[in-house]
C-alpha cells in the first residue's frame, strides 16, 4: 500500500486561530466535540437536503447526512492508513453553514447576497464555525479541520484529489473552488458524493417522485438498487484506487457512473415539477425574510434598545440574535445584509416558514368575551 503523506507539518495542521492548551481528547478529537455541542449542529436535524420541511423522519436531514460522511471518510481514511479523527471533525462541521431549504435556499440567498459578496455554504460554514458560534467567539478549530470543511464542495466533478502544497489564508477565501491541504479533506470531499447520490434516490422512491426501476439499469448492475450497496460500491473503489495511484480518486468506471448517476438525480429528481413548484415557494419565503429584516436591520444598526420595542417579535428576535453576538459584528464593518445572510443562512426550514408566516399573515383579531 502507498503511504499518504500530507505536504505540511503535523504542528501546523494543529494550529489554532488562539493557541490552547491540547487536553486528553487530542486535537482533531476536540474539534469533533466542540461541533457536536454548537448550536449550528443542532439546527441541522431540522434543515433537509432536498424534500424540504418535510413530514416523514426517514427523510434525510443535513445532521444525518453528515453523519453518514462522517462514517464513509472513516472507512476510507482506515483503509488508507490516514488520520481518521480529522476526517470525522471535518464531515461533522462540512455542512453547519447551509442555509434553509437545501440548494433552493443557498442559490436564493446568494442572489440576494450579490452586494455583500454572495453566500456558498462552503465558506458560511467556516464563518460560522470561526465568527458566528460560541456568541460570536467561535468554536477556535484546527487549521486542518477548517480547512477541509472550507473546501469539501462535493458537487465538483473531480476525478482524483491529492493535496493542496501551500499554507492558505483561510479568510481570504471566497469561493468554493479551493482544494483541501491533506489527504484527509479530499477523503471527506470524495465521501460528500458518495453519501448523497444513493440517498437521494431512496428520499425520492419515498416521497413517490420515482421508482427504482426509473434508474438506468447499468446503474443498478454496476453499483446496486440500494445505498448501502452504492456506497460500499464506491468506498470498496476508491480505496482499491487510491492505493494503486498514490492519490485520491474513483476508477474512470466509477467516474462515469457518478457522473451518470448525477444527471439522472437533477433530470428526474431535482428538476422534477414537484420540487420546482416547492422551489418557487421557497424563493418567495427567502425573498420576503430577506426584506423584511433588512429593512430594520438598516434602520436599527446596533441600536439595541429599537429592536427591543418593535412592534414585532421577528424584529425583536433578529436583535438578540446581533446583541449576543456583538463580538463577531463589531469586529468588521457593519453590513446590514451580511447580517441579515447570516441570520436566514442559520434558520431551520421550520423556523422559516414559521417566521414567514408571522411576517406575512395579519394576527387573528382577538374578541374580548
């Protein structure tokens, strides 16, 4: 077997943006815990991957989905002789900045975000996990971790990965493009793929938007009807590859078929008529939260006292949210739609909706008896 051996020293995977004592967890172990405990990980069990807000629990949410890169980066990771604690901190945190209602909402919130830069999830879960957390202090990981979350983006089409050689300036970055700095992330941004493809197969068998039949049948044959059996597929590949060629990658076999595999997900799933009729209904609600809230965010700044006494509790809401983060808004130049991109970007699509619903519809006129 090849040895993977990452370009930059182990000292300075570890580093941290405000040195700490390491304790009996280990470095990577202690990122793993830190992510677990925020409060962005926790909203994700309620932000869906595609079927948005939906009523049936076997639909995957952005926690389980993350589990499930934790779990597929591991065997890999174990099979190929590398850090498997650095690959679970990564899957863990790789998906804390999505926005509300899947791609839906990040293409949505990105559109809206063109004056401050624009939204990916890629670079907002960095920012939440470096600024946002913790009250606004950040959760203080290890550059090897933030780096491989910043630059997971599973929707590139990459036929094998080998280590970025050069120290980045992660807040620098702003698009989503960059490749990770070990072995490590370029396992966690391989598993991304492989843990959401077949998944998203069994979600739309489920919600009756397919049948296992409608999938191509050398598809089936190549790489099974089920998703335990196109992860074991995939996983059983690129390590048999990736020890042969001294890199990260899938067969040229196993790149097609991903590649086949993805048209068939956005032609008969993502892009079916169901979903684009909930997809115009989330813009709508994206939209409408958007304005809204900057409307006082404009107005009120960091005027505490006014989001206080507004007539309306999403107003008062998005104040506290800014008062107990403070830290992270006055550190940088004030921009009403960077904070107001933050604030959706951290909604769960419930929350959303709920919120939508609050600003929209007039109260119920109350009778006195």
């Amino acid at each position: 077997m090849r040895s993977f051996q990452n370009p930059l020293s182990d000292d300075f995977y570890k580093t941290r943006i405000h040195k700490r004592t390491e304790d009996i967890r280990g470095s990577y172990f202690r990122d793993q815990t830190a992510i677990i405990h925020s409060m962005a990980f926790r909203r994700l069990k309620k932000k869906t991957q595609v079927f948005f807000s939906p009523e049936n629990d076997h639909v995957c949410t952005r926690i389980e989905h993350s589990l499930h890169v934790s779990t597929v980066a591991s065997v890999i990771c174990k099979a190929l002789g590398l850090d498997v604690e650095m690959a679970q901190a990564i899957a863990l945190g790789h998906d804390i900045g999505h926005a509300p209602f899947g791609h839906a909402g990040e293409k949505k919130l990105n559109e809206l975000a063109s004056g401050c830069g624009g939204f990916n999830h890629e670079v907002h879960s960095l920012r939440v996990l470096d600024h946002l957390e913790n009250e606004g202090k950040g959760l203080d990981l290890t550059y090897a971790v933030r780096d491989g979350i910043v630059s997971h983006c599973g929707e590139e089409d990459d036929r094998s990965l080998e280590p970025c050689s050069s120290v980045k300036n992660l807040d620098e970055i702003q698009k989503k493009s960059t490749i990770p700095t070990t072995y490590e992330g370029c396992v966690v941004r391989f598993s991304d793929k492989i843990a959401y493809l077949g998944r998203d197969i069994e979600d739309a068998i489920t919600a009756g938007i397919i049948k296992i039949e409608d999938v191509p049948k050398n598809i089936r044959d190549a790489l099974g009807s089920k998703n335990g059996e196109i992860i074991n597929a995939f996983v059983t590949d690129l390590v048999t590859w990736s020890e042969r060629n001294g890199l990260i990658g899938l067969s040229d076999q196993k790149v097609a078929l991903i590649k086949e595999l993805k048209d068939f997900n956005y032609k008969k799933i993502y892009k079916h008529q169901k979903l684009l009729t909930y997809i115009e209904y989330v813009e709508k609600i994206i939209e409408n939260l958007f304005y809204y809230y900057l409307h006082h965010v404009t107005e009120y700044q960091m005027n505490f006292s006014m989001y206080k006494n507004a007539p309306d509790k999403a107003a008062q809401r998005i104040g506290d949210y800014i008062e107990r983060r403070q830290s992270a808004y006055t550190l940088e130049s004030f921009n009403a739609t960077r904070v107001v991109v933050d604030y959706i970007a951290g909604m769960t699509d419930d929350y959303a909706l709920k919120t939508f619903e609050e600003i929209t519809l007039p109260k119920p006129i109350e009778f006195v008896r």
